[in-house]
C-alpha cells in the first residue's frame, strides 16, 4: 500500500473525528443526539417536510430506527408526525419552528467553529484545499460507485 495516502487516510479519520467532536458537542448542548441531529438536517434537505419511509431511505436507516429517532424528536418538539392525506398508512413528518430553530442554532455554531478553524489560513491556501478536497471527493465517488453501487 502507499504510505502516502496512507498518512492521508489518517489524517483525513483525525479530522474528521475532532470536527465530529465539535459538532456532536453542540448538538448535545442543545439536547440533540447525532442521530437526531442527522434527520433534521436529512429533512430539512429534503424540503423540511418527508414521509417517513422515505427519508429512512434517504439516511441509509432501517424504518423501525428511523421511527424511533422520529418519536424522540416529536416529544422534543423539534417534528411533528402526522398520517398522510393521500394515503392513510404512510406518515408524514415534518420541521417543527422549533426544530428550524434548532437547526439555524446549530447553523451559526457550525459557522463560528468553521470561522475559528479556518482564521490562520489565507485566501490561497483555502482555494488549494477546496480545490483538493474536491478531487479527493471526485476519487471518493468513483471507489463508491464500483465497490457499493451507489454514492
């Protein structure tokens, strides 16, 4: 194996466990798992509002886990759950306006903690960076699609 990229592997598992600290910190200072905090970002991506079986299949979640991140959110206040109009056996869920409240709190504390990583760093070194993460993405999606079939 290549011990450069080797060394890149890791130092790429170092970052990104230290930002997952981070982040998952200010997620629980608000009361939010990282589970839970991953649905309201899926749901906001998806529009703010789901049904439940598909946003299960959007975060790569069995229903049943993804029922219950959902029942725990809803007693949060952060979702509301409701039976579809259309057709009565499937369940909509959507953002609540405190769940959109949560998720532009942890916005701001994503941007600040982005802001305090990023301050040392000039304007060329950060377009260098984006500029190889974005290859390093590109590579990362073409090993996805031959070894998983999907992304």
């Amino acid at each position: 194996m290549n011990s450069g990229s080797d060394k890149i592997m890791d130092l790429l598992h170092g970052i990104n466990y230290k930002t997952a600290k981070i982040m998952f910190r200010a997620l629980r200072d608000m009361n939010v798992s990282p589970p839970q905090g991953r649905m309201l970002f899926e749901l906001n991506r998806l529009g703010g509002e789901s049904k439940l079986c598909a946003l299960a299949e959007s975060m790569d979640t069995p229903y049943s886990n993804a029922s219950n991140i959902c029942g725990r959110l809803c007693e949060l206040g952060l979702l509301r759950r409701e039976r579809s109009e259309s057709d009565r056996r499937s369940v909509v869920i959507g953002l609540t306006e405190s769940g959109k409240n949560t998720l532009a709190e942890f916005r701001k504390n994503y941007y600040e903690i982005s802001s305090a990583i990023f301050k040392d760093f000039d304007k060329e070194q950060v377009a260098d960076m984006k500029r190889a993460l974005r290859e390093l993405d590109c590579a990362v999606t073409r090993v996805c699609d031959k070894y998983t079939g999907e992304r």
